[in-house]
C-alpha cells in the first residue's frame, strides 16, 4: 500500500462513498482505508451528505501518486 506523510481536503458532495472518493482521486478504491483512517469520526458513514469536509492522504511521490492527474489531487 502506498504510503502517505501530509493530508489534504476533499469536499463531499450527496452520495459519495469512501470508495468512490479513492478512485475519483487515485484510480484505487483500495485506499478508501487511508481515507477512513484519517477520519474515523465518519467511519460509520456509508454514503456522504454534501459539503462534507474529509481529510484525504497525499501520498509520498514514489508510490506512484503523482500519475493522479493534477485537476484531481487533493488540494
């Protein structure tokens, strides 16, 4: 698994999930765990209301990462 050192923010809007917010931003599902890691006061959310403000992890640039096109990193 990749390995992250810094977080970012992402905000939700209706519907999202953990996994559909990992693939939208690194093409990965599987890192949804980093997601839910990083904020465990949603972990019991399963699909996100709008406007939710999520920490998200930037992963270390040798992991790959930095294949994520720029308009979707986390900022």
């Amino acid at each position: 698994m990749p390995q992250y050192s810094d977080h970012g923010y992402y905000t939700t809007t209706q519907s999202d999930t953990f996994d559909l917010i990992a693939y939208d931003l690194y093409g990965d599902e599987y890192l949804a765990t980093d997601i839910v890691d990083l904020n465990p006061e949603y972990s019991g959310v399963v699909v996100f209301d709008a406007d939710v403000e999520l920490k998200v992890p930037i992963y270390d640039s040798d992991t790959g990462a930095e294949t994520v096109a720029p308009w979707r990193r986390p900022l």
